[in-house]
C-alpha cells in the first residue's frame, strides 16, 4: 500500500512539473492547439485515474496476482491482511 502511494504522489509531482516546464510554451501556442493538448491531456488523466482505481482501489491488481501465483505454486496463498 505505501509503495502505491509513494509512486502516485511522485507520479503527481511529475505531472504537475512537466505541465510547469510547458506553461510558456502552451500559453504562446495556437488556441485550437492549446485547447486541443489540454482536452487530451484532460482524457488521458481521468482515464489514468478510472484504471488506477479500479485496479489498486478496486483490488484488481492484487486478485490477478493471486491466481498467477496459486496457478504457479499450487497451492492457495493466505487472504490478505491489507484487503479493506
């Protein structure tokens, strides 16, 4: 659980930075060019979110790895105690 956090908030501040670095460059483009990138960079970001909830949220990430795993090793792996 801590890793996934760890990795959003630096995943975050990088985003956000790079966003800053291109300030000057998206604020002298073109608006139909400006509007487009942020509609698109809009998109890409709720639908970042959307799989990142469903997989880390939503426990998917961590079913998918248990049935690799018990398919791999045979055997079924204790429930998890981070689950809730």
């Amino acid at each position: 659980m801590w890793a996934t956090i760890f990795y959003t908030v630096v995943g975050a501040l990088a985003y956000l930075f790079g966003l800053a670095l291109g300030w000057d460059t998206l604020t002298s483009a073109p608006v139909p060019i400006a509007i487009l990138y942020f509609a698109g960079l809009f998109g890409l970001t709720i639908a970042s979110l959307l799989v990142g909830i469903w997989w880390f949220v939503g426990g998917e990430g961590e079913r998918r790895l248990q049935r690799v795993l018990e398919r791999r090793f045979g055997e079924p792996l204790p429930a998890s105690d981070q689950a809730g």
